[in-house]
C-alpha cells in the first residue's frame, strides 16, 4: 500500500475505505519528508484524510488503518474526541509527555 507500511492482506480492506487507506498512505509519506510538498499541499490532503473519517464507520478496517497510519489516528481523535479521547495514543507517551510539561512548567516558575 505504501512504502514501510502494509496491512494484512488477508483481510482486504473493502471498496469503501480505497480512498481513505491511499489518502492515509499519502499523509504518512508527507509526515516522515515533510520538504516534499508545501504547507498548503500537506493541509489539502489532511482534510480530504478528516473528511473521509467524518463520513466512515468505525470497523475493523478502519482500525486497521489507523494502526498503520498515526497521523490518520491522531486526526481521527481530534474528529471524534467525544468517542475516541485520546484513546489512540499510546498511554506510557502520554504519560511522559504530561510529567516533561510539569517539570518544565516547575522550572520556569523557579527560573
């Protein structure tokens, strides 16, 4: 499907979900060399990506996507927070991302 990334082909993703796996692929390859297309470029394709998510049933397949495809998951839990939070996101990166703000923030209150 797309370069490092494949899903299991034992389950083809059905008809529906076509555009949004190669729209996905499309997003992760701008995430990894982001010089390779504008900025412009880069949020036309996440919102076409947001736009199919708005419009797809959550499914295996769909989480198969989104399992191959972190830029696709984080935007598919912003787009349905109230469903997903940040369920997505791995809880240990979370963690660490809250204790690096408290000490930051209690270094700057020091400083």
């Amino acid at each position: 499907m797309w370069e490092g990334m494949s899903l299991d082909t034992r389950h083809p993703l059905p008809a529906r979900l076509h555009s949004l796996a190669t729209l996905a692929g499309l997003l992760e390859r701008l995430e990894h060399r982001p010089s390779s297309a504008s900025a412009e470029q880069y949020r036309a394709v996440a919102r076409q990506v947001s736009s199919l998510l708005a419009q797809t049933e959550v499914d295996e397949h769909l989480r198969a996507i989104l399992v191959v495809a972190p830029a696709t998951a984080e935007l598919y839990e912003n787009l349905r927070y109230d469903v997903a939070g940040l369920c997505r996101s791995p809880l240990e990166q979370a963690l660490n991302a809250e204790l690096a703000a408290t000490a930051a923030i209690a270094a700057a209150r020091r400083a």
